[in-house]
C-alpha cells in the first residue's frame, strides 16, 4: 500500500502522523541507549565477539530508518 501525499489527507490522519512522527526519535533514542548498554556489558563481562555486533547491527537500522523519515 502506498502512503497517501499529505494534501489528500483528512485532519484526523494528518494529526495522528504529527504523533507518530514526534514519537518515532525518542522511541529510537531509547532503543539506541539500550542496545548501546548491552555492548557495552558484554565487553565488560566478556569481549568483543558476535553478539557485540548484533547489537550494533540494529543499531545501524535504526538510525538509517530514521534518516529516511
């Protein structure tokens, strides 16, 4: 399904993507800090090793979503 442009729009759906588009950079802020705290407890119980990069993996999505928004 392709995404309407913001001119055929209503009221209602025009103020519920304001919310989600306000919404989206703290969830992925949020995301991001988590994921960075789970790097950084499996370099200090371990080291570096795959599931370090599991994390950043997700954590390159996200911020490559975000700036396509």
């Amino acid at each position: 399904m392709q995404e309407k442009e913001l001119s055929g729009l209503t009221d209602k759906e025009l103020l519920e993507k304001s919310k989600n588009m306000k919404s989206a950079p703290m969830t992925n802020a949020i995301l991001i800090g988590f994921l960075v705290g789970i790097i950084v407890y499996s370099i200090w119980v371990s080291s570096l090793g795959f599931f370090t990069l599991i994390p950043l993996f997700f954590i390159y999505k996200l911020i490559d979503n975000s700036k396509k928004k």
